[in-house]
C-alpha cells in the first residue's frame, strides 16, 4: 500500500513537469532582439488603459485618442509628458478638465505655437518611462519633457509586491507573448492573492499586509529610478532636449479633507507610503538636477488647503487638475521662447 502511493505520488509530481518540459520544447521561439535590446523589450509597454479595473469608468472618463502627430510645424513648440496616471490625467471629469489640456491652454497665452502631447500610461514607473522617451517620445521632436512620476516606483513594489523596477503588469504582458509556464501561472496565482488581501485591506480599519517595507527594498527602489531618471537625462542631452522632473502631489495628512484622510487610512501602508515618499520623491529630484533635468517639487502643493483636491491618495480631482497645471506652467513658461 505505501509502495502505491508512493508510486502515485511520484506521478503526479512528474506529470506537471513533463507537461512543462512538452510546451517549452513545442514552445516559439522568443521574439528577436530589437535593436540589440534583450528580447523582454518589446512587452515592457502597452497601448491601451486597461478599463475592466477598478478605475475603469474613470479611466474611461479620460481615456487618451490616438496620437499619431505629423512633422513639427515651423514654430510649434512641443512639450510631451511621462509618467503614470496621475500624468495621465486620472481624476479628472472628463479629458478638457485634465491638467496636461490646461497646461496647453494656460501656455498659449504667452506662446501660440505650444502643443502638449502626452504619453503618460497609468501604471508606468520610471522604467517605462524611459522606454517610452526612447520609443515614442523622441519621435515626436520634442522642446521639452515633463515627467510627472516617481511614486509608482514606490507602490508598487509595497503594495503589489513587485520586484523594484519591474514594469506595471509585467507578468500579464509577457502571458501574451509566449505560453505561460507553471512558474507563470503560479506567480499570476500569487498576484490575484495579493490583490484580494489589498482589497480586503481597503475595508478593514485597520491595513496592513505580510511585508512591510524594509530599508533595504527603499533603498533598491530609490537606486533604480535614479538609473533611469540618468539614462533619461542622457538621451534627452543627445537630442538637445530639455526636461523637467515633477515630483507628484500626495495627500497631506495634516491638511487633507476628511474623505482624502478616508483614503490614506483605507490603503495598506498608508502611513508608512505618507512618511516615505516625500524623502524618496527628494532623493529624485536632487538625482534629477544633478543629472541636468530641471525640477519641480509638488509633493506639498496643496499644504495648507482644506478643500478636497484629491480622488484618493494621488490622483487628483478637477480642482487639483488646475492647480498642477499652474504649477506647472509657472515653471515652463519662462523658458518657451
């Protein structure tokens, strides 16, 4: 009897792993290098806003038309924007209300020929972003790059528990591309867990989840956005482009309405993310200026304002819209011609 099962459980631990070993071996090849880059390229990106999430109406409220841009006009200035949702306009009412449409019209006053193009994705950290500098943006012929982001590289590794630096939906994008093996579909397995306990947590009053942030997973998050942030800055002094690094809004705990407390309380590691993203969105800009962006710190644009602002803990409602693109523009504006 113990020689059976035995038997049996051999099988059936041999059985997923011939299965395995049958699709790699069946498996396509994995799609060329491009130009010399690893092959993980091409999936590092998306196009469209994913809206069967939980911000899907919103999302679709300011969902992004196609920007396929003709060659620069003489005279036209272009500013194209980097960065996640916040940069991509979430929060807003609808796409006029969006602060990067604003920003245009507040930059027109003073210089006609501005055109704002914005290449923000929600969900992208500093990684995409400098994917997308690389891959889009620098096609568009900018003047100028604003990138309104570093606090994805923070949540994401604390709240979803990914790997510092990973892409937003890194694991879905490759499922797309190759035939998901066991280890895949288990770390998907993982994922939803994890999604379930960040739901969960949002309706317990008190959040919290296995593993709270280390000094050590701080500190890799930090080293990884200012590679980029440098590698940015290096193909934007290629190009003879200049950039400016915005360091985004987040709720005040001091100062915040009561709703927006509502939410820094509701999110895990709440505290935790209002104490550490200041001094990480610090270490970013400092890393920014030194590598020659230009910079500007709104962590705290709305210190000592009571009204609401805030759709949650970053995205911003169309007051706060308004008041990003004035913060904004008073920066820029000086230096269009």
């Amino acid at each position: 009897m113990k020689r059976r099962r035995l038997t049996a459980l051999l099988l059936g631990c041999a059985l997923p792993v011939g299965v395995e070993l049958l699709v790699r071996a069946l498996a396509p090849a994995p799609p060329p290098a491009l130009l010399g880059l690893p092959p993980l390229i091409p999936y590092l990106m998306y196009d469209e806003v994913p809206l069967d999430c939980q911000f899907g109406a919103a999302f679709q409220a300011v969902r992004l038309p196609p920007q396929a841009l003709p060659p620069k006009p003489p005279g036209e200035v272009r500013v194209v924007i980097l960065g996640g949702s916040v940069a991509y306009g979430l929060g807003a009412s609808g796409r006029a209300s969006c602060y990067d449409r604003i920003l245009e019209r507040r930059l027109r006053a003073s210089c006609p020929g501005i055109r704002v193009i914005n290449r923000a994705k929600p969900g992208y950290n500093t990684t995409q972003c400098f994917l997308t500098l690389a891959f889009e943006a620098l096609g568009d012929d900018p003047d100028w790059v604003v990138m309104v982001d570093g606090f994805n590289d923070l949540i994401l590794p604390l709240a979803l528990d990914k790997r510092p630096g990973d892409p937003f939906l890194l694991d879905e994008m490759k499922a797309k591309i190759r035939p998901a093996t066991w280890s895949d579909r288990a770390r998907a397995l993982a994922g939803k867990i994890r999604t379930l306990q960040l739901l969960a947590a949002w309706r317990t009053p008190k959040p919290s989840l296995p593993k709270p942030p280390t000094p050590e997973v701080l500190a890799e998050i930090r080293r990884i956005a200012v590679r980029n942030l440098g590698l940015m800055a290096d193909l934007l002094k290629a190009r003879g482009v200049k950039g400016l690094m915005v360091a985004e809004p987040i709720v005040n705990r001091k100062t915040c309405s009561k709703e927006e407390r509502a939410h820094l309380d509701g999110l895990p590691w709440g505290e935790d993310l209002a104490r550490e993203y200041p001094p990480h969105a610090r270490a970013l800009l400092e890393a920014a200026r030194s590598s020659g962006w230009e910079t500007l710190d709104a962590t705290d644009l709305f210190q000592g304002i009571p009204e609401r602002r805030f759709m949650d803990v970053v995205h911003l409602l169309d007051p706060g819209q308004e008041a990003l693109a004035g913060c904004i523009a008073s920066a820029l504006g000086p230096a269009l011609p």
